[in-house]
C-alpha cells in the first residue's frame, strides 16, 4: 500500500515555501507515494502550488502583526481540525519541510492520530536577533515530537540530536539549487553555467537578511582592508534589516545598498551582477543562497561556521577563510580575486556541481526513502 503523506509548512514567503516546493515537485514524479499538502493560503506561491492539483489541508494564517494576533487565538479549533483531517484521511507521516511558530502547538497531534512525523531541522538552535523569548524552547519542543529528522548539514544533524531525549533516525539530505526560472519547470541539466572572469571592480555580494550574526560589519572591515591594498572592489548589500555604520575610512561609494525584502523573480538579477557572494556569517546553520550562486557559477567567500564549510568546497567551489575575522575574511578574498586561474575553476565547479534538475531528484529520492522507512516503523 501506497503511504498517505501530508507535507506541511505554513510559511508565507522565504526559504520555507521555495523549498517546500522544490520538495513536493520532486516527491510528485515517485507513483509510490498518495500526496497531500498543508499550506498557508497567504504563501507567496501559492498559486504554484495549486497548480501541482494536489489535495490538502490549507489554512488561512494571516498577513500582518495585527491579523496573526487575531490568527493564533484560533489555534486551539485549528488543532482539533487538524487532528482530525489526520485520522479520516488515514494519513501514515507528516513530513514538515520547515518549522513554523505554530507548529510545536499542533505537533502533538500528529502521534495521538496514529501518523508518523518526519521533521525538516533548517536551524537545531536560533541564532542571535532571532531568540525571541520562548522560541527556542518551541523549536526544541517540535524536535523532540519527530519520530524522524532531516538535516541539512551534518552540523545541525548532530546539533537535532543533541537536543532530543531519544535516538531518532536522521537522514542529512544537503539543500540543492532553488529553481530560479520562475516557470515551474526544471532547468535541463547542461553541465553548467560557463566560467566567469573577474571584472574589475570585482564585484562582492552579500544577500539575505541583515541580522547581527551574519557579520556583514566583518565584510565591511573586510573591504575596507582590500582597498588600502590596493585591491579594486566593491560591495553590493542586498536585504532588508539593519544596516551596520560604515567603518571609518572607508569609502561610501564602494558600497552600495538596497534595503528591502527581495522577491524571487530579483534574485537571479542580483546573483548575476556579482562576482563573489560573501557569507562572513559569525555561526551559520546552512546558507540557503549558496546554491543559488553556485547555479550561476558564482564563487563563494565564507567563515568557517557552522555547515558553511559543508557548502563551500575550499579551493573548489570557493574559499573558507580561515577565522572569523575581518582580516581572515580579507585575505580569502584577496585569494580568489589575485588568482584568475583559482576563481575560473571555482567558477565551473560551482555551476558543474549545482545542477537543479539532478539535485532536487536526489532530494525527492532520499526523502521518499525516509518516509518509506517511518511509515513502516
């Protein structure tokens, strides 16, 4: 019999609903397994979603502070709707692609209706600016629910197991490329994007959300140190948060910001006017724009945190600075911009490596095994 599986995530926009996607595209071409999804209405792809035609459990969350305030008193109805959908569907495992802050109080559930639940651990432990009050204890919660995890990073496989009460399996399934083609369709496998060449200024990246952990103070010093070097460079930072003050001495015009949330039909815009994406992260569980510069053979700058180091192949896709410093961080750059050949080959190997079409399917098999596994525990 073909196990009944709901994959859940209510996210509205992010890594969360982009990943889901990419998941559930991947897990529709196995015939072994009966599909449904649990979604968030208000997902920023909802509408790609819809057009998979799959059956599911989808729910209203909400689209600013005020209506989530409004939204979470009806937790307790949505818990017993949930339960319930469980049990008269006969669903055998919830597979969650990524937490969400109602999960831990819907969790429960899923065991009490006889389903088996297989948890996607993005982060075992939040980082600094995201500890809210409480919020690692509902993530550690909803860890120790999962009958099973995924991990992508060996880093956080081991950072999920430390934190639950009892041996689990956990499957580390590395994070592939998103699809940047905003099509719905797969990229064809071509052996790659062609090598890149410097251009002068070089070009540096940073993307993401500016959170203090992140350290793009550190790249700004970093900056600041390659251009009294004589190196020419510039920096684009590109997210929405708190910009760090520029150091003293360095030149505002070397730096350039765009402060705002970024869609995802930008992305690839972004990606391709740089030369080097920076990770200067102080503690990192994964980076989920690695593969994007990595699929547009975009080489990568990082520190060596957290699972980082799993991503950013030294000398191969990229440089692993040795610390977690602004001089460190220089110096890596300083590598990969002084040696042509180096950033060429960091180049190729990057888009040879990332290849959407041939990652995704070896996530969509790796997952359908674990879930196989639990719905036969």
């Amino acid at each position: 019999m073909r196990p009944r599986v709901l994959v859940w995530q209510w996210g509205r926009r992010g890594g969360g609903p982009r990943y889901t996607l990419e998941v559930v595209r991947a897990l529709v071409t196995d015939p072994g397994l009966e599909l449904r999804l649990s979604l968030s209405r208000q997902s920023e792809l909802w509408a790609q979603f819809t057009a998979l035609g799959l059956p599911g459990f989808h729910i209203d969350t909400y689209h600013d502070r005020a209506s989530a305030i409004i939204a979470t008193a009806r937790l307790p109805s949505l818990r017993r709707r949930f339960a319930r959908y469980l049990r008269e569907e006969r669903i055998d495992v919830v597979y969650c692609t990524m937490t969400h802050h109602w999960n831990a109080a819907i969790a429960p559930v899923i065991g009490l209706s006889g389903a088996r639940y297989l948890f996607t651990a993005h982060d075992a432990t939040l980082h600094p600016g995201e500890r809210i009050p409480g919020r690692q204890w509902l993530l550690s919660a909803e860890i120790r629910s999962a009958d099973g995890i995924i991990a992508l990073t060996d880093h956080v496989a081991r950072a999920a197991l430390r934190a639950h009460r009892t041996p689990v399996p956990v499957w580390r399934i590395p994070l592939a490329p998103f699809d940047l083609s905003g099509q719905g369709e797969r990229r064809p496998s071509s052996g790659g994007a062609p090598a890149r060449t410097l251009r002068r200024p070089v070009r540096l990246l940073f993307f993401g959300r500016l959170l203090a952990y992140k350290g793009v103070d550190l790249l700004l010093q970093a900056l600041r140190i390659l251009l009294a070097r004589g190196v020419d460079a510039e920096l684009a930072i590109v997210g929405e948060g708190a910009v760090p003050p520029l150091p003293a001495g360095l030149d505002p015009g070397r730096v350039r910001v765009d402060n705002r949330w970024i869609s995802d039909d930008e992305v690839a815009g972004v990606f391709e006017r740089a030369d080097i994406l920076v990770l200067p992260y102080r503690e990192a569980s994964q980076s989920g724009f690695a593969g994007t510069a990595q699929l547009l053979g975009v080489p990568i700058v990082a520190t060596p945190v957290g699972g980082l180091a799993e991503q950013v192949h030294h000398l191969e896709t990229g440089v692993v600075a040795d610390a977690v410093s602004a001089s460190a961080l220089a110096d890596a750059l300083a590598l990969l911009i002084a040696d042509a050949e180096l950033y060429a080959r960091c180049s190729r190997e990057s888009a040879r490596s990332a290849d959407p079409g041939r990652r995704w399917a070896e996530v969509g098999a790796t997952v359908a095994g674990a879930i196989r596994q639990l719905a036969i525990s």
